[in-house]
C-alpha cells in the first residue's frame, strides 16, 4: 500500500500568490498547507470563516512562518462569488487559482440559493462564475487556473443543462455530471486561452481515489476518518489519504514542466493512488461541441460572460 505520494519536484515558490478554494478541508486543506511549505502566499477561499481561520492556524502549525490569507465564498452562491472576485481582483497579483472546492449532495435532491442542482451549481456554475469574474486579473497576471476533476468523469455523457435542471435525480451521477462539466470547461478554457494568444493557462488534474481513512489530522480540524481492519484492508489497494491525493492538485497549481491543457493525476493503476504524472482523460471530457454549449449554458445561468 502506498498512502505517501509526493511530487518528484517541486520548486520554491516565494513571491507567488495562490488562491485555493475549499480550503478549509480535505484536498484544498493539504494543498494550501504544501503550497505553503513551498514558499508561496496562500489565499485560502472557504465558505465558513471559523473552519476557514482554523484551517490558517493547521497549516501554520505544520510550517512555521507561512504566509495563509483567509477569503470568505460560498460557491453556490453567485452574490458571495461576485463579492469574493471583487475581493480577490484587488490582490494585485494571482499568479494561480486551485478551483478545488466541491460538494457531494445527499441522497436527495437540494438546489443553491440561485436555483441550481447544489452539485453542479457549486462544483461547476459557482467556479465558472469566479474564473470568468476574475479572468481580466488572470490574464494580467499569465496565472494558472486549475480546474479540479474527478474519474467518476468516465461513467457519464454531457447533459449539462439536465444537470442544473434535473426532473430526475441520482446523487451519483449528479456528482460525475458536475465534474464532467468541470473538466469540459477546464479543457475548452485551455483552447481558448491559446487561441488567444494569452499567456494565462488551464490545465485539468484529480486527486485518484482519496480517502480520509489515510489521511493525517491537523490540530483544530477533523481531516481522518476511523477505519476498521477490513477497511483497511479493503481500500488500502485502491485508495489513498487526501494529503497524497493533494499532490497532483500542487503539482498542477505551481509545478515547472506543466503546460495549458494538462491533464495531471495519479500514475498508478486506473489513476486511483500513486505520484502525479500527466494522465489521459476520457473523450467524454474533451467534446468540443459539449464544452461550447456548456460555456454557453453556464452564462445563461449565472449571468456572467466569459472575456478573454
């Protein structure tokens, strides 16, 4: 069993500004505490400021003298994602933006405050609203934005506006369905970007299969998850701690050799655990003509166009 995946290198990052959203759990917690580690200022985006600020202390406890912001957003929310751009624009520079919060909907169906299916208003719509607030200082700043997938991409097709809309509902194919989405941008960003000419980029990564039975605590949070023996056992062939599932996410956020358009993951077995390569995506995430619809899609309901 390999739980302790690392980059095989990553360079410091001191002067850098980096934005990570969902940061006060999970994948964006590790992430900021290695971005932090590696030099770089880090914006920690979280829609709970208390969780937010105690996620600050954690990371300044695992490295002494880190540079943590703390950013309050909800991303299913499009009033606090416009609030945050606005907040986030004035930063001077943004030299990355690990969009990495997600939400899993329960069993039954629940929408954001906008309307939306919670899943793909938050994972999808809320990111989309951001990164087309924020593109002008994207730009500006030649910044990375990382767009955070999942494999569950593999079990479905696009029907996007479905997603946002569903007359039928299934958590799971709710969540595969946002995250698709997110790749599908993330992708057609890249191409976008670089027909443009800009010097901005957007590249794709996941984290495998992360769990919190693996993963390490931090003091003032609650990142593990008890496990019995055959648990263990179990998922210890396929599964790794958030901590290592982090690191493709960093790796894609502030590593040298990553070009627009990457996709980064784990290099082992199906993708599930390992250190962070460059992986294949399915076709599915890559339909030109699905991503156009869906940026077109995702205007018409946030009300927010993408400028480049």
């Amino acid at each position: 069993m390999r739980h302790d995946s690392h980059p095989a290198v990553l360079y410091r990052q001191d002067g850098k500004t980096i934005i990570v959203t969902g940061a006060s759990a999970g994948l964006g917690y590790f992430a900021s505490e290695q971005l932090a580690a590696a030099g770089a200022t880090v914006v920690m985006a979280a829609r709970n400021e208390a969780r937010g600020r105690a996620a600050m202390e954690a990371v300044r406890s695992q490295v002494p003298g880190a540079d943590v912001r703390f950013q309050q957003l909800d991303l299913a929310s499009l009033d606090s994602v416009r609030q945050a751009a606005e907040e986030l624009a004035g930063l001077g520079r943004i030299d990355a933006l690990l969009a990495n919060a997600g939400v899993i909907g329960s069993q039954e169906l629940q929408f954001t405050p906008d309307g939306f299916e919670l899943q793909f208003g938050t994972n999808h719509l809320g990111h989309f609203a951001l990164i087309a607030r924020l593109m002008p200082a994207l730009t500006l700043s030649h910044s990375r934005v990382v767009h955070v997938g999942s494999i569950s991409h593999r079990w479905v097709r696009p029907d996007f506006r479905r997603a946002a809309l569903p007359a039928k509902y299934s958590s799971y194919r709710s969540y595969a369905l946002s995250k698709l989405a997110v790749m599908s941008f993330g992708f057609e960003l890249a191409r976008r970007l670089e027909a443009a000419d800009s010097k901005a980029s957007s590249v794709v990564a996941h984290p495998g299969y992360a769990r919190r039975y693996f993963t390490p605590d931090r003091p003032g949070l609650q990142l593990s998850q008890p496990a019995s023996r055959w648990q263990r056992r179990l998922y210890g062939l396929v599964a790794q701690g958030k901590d290592a599932g982090a690191w493709p996410l960093v790796q894609a956020t502030a590593g040298d050799g990553v070009r627009n358009g990457d996709y980064w993951g784990p290099d082992g077995r199906f993708q599930l655990t390992g250190n962070p390569a460059v992986v294949a995506p399915e076709r599915n995430a890559r339909e030109r003509n699905a991503a156009s619809r869906l940026i077109d899609l995702s205007e018409e309901l946030t009300g927010v166009r993408l400028r480049l």
